[in-house]
C-alpha cells in the first residue's frame, strides 16, 4: 500500500526547514560549532538540538 504522504521538495520547504537543512549540512560537512566558540560538533543529537534552536529564532509567520 502506498501512502500518499508527500515529502517536501527543495522548491517548497519552509525557511525553517532551510535552517534545520542548512545546518545539518554543516554538522555533515564538520564545520558545525558550538556557540561562539570553537568546539565543533560531533553528536548527531546536539547537530539537531542547534538546527531547531536556530529555526525557532527566524520567527517567520505562516498562513
């Protein structure tokens, strides 16, 4: 059974998801610190603990 549940494309993601994309990315690539100070990230768990704080602060409004 297929279900009809469509995943966002990269034409129609919402800015947060750009964010949470974004720096993902940059915990992928390694470039990813912690804060203001040099410590890069290597937990996957705290990668995604930034990416959502960060999307929280754009305070973008939706329909």
């Amino acid at each position: 059974m297929e279900s009809n549940k469509k995943t966002p494309t990269k034409k129609n993601l919402t800015p947060k998801q750009k964010k949470i994309a974004q720096v993902m990315q940059e915990f992928k690539q390694g470039d990813l610190h912690s804060g203001k100070t040099e410590t890069i990230v290597t937990n996957p768990k705290q990668a995604i603990a930034i990416a959502l704080s960060e999307a929280e602060g754009l305070n973008i409004k939706t329909n």
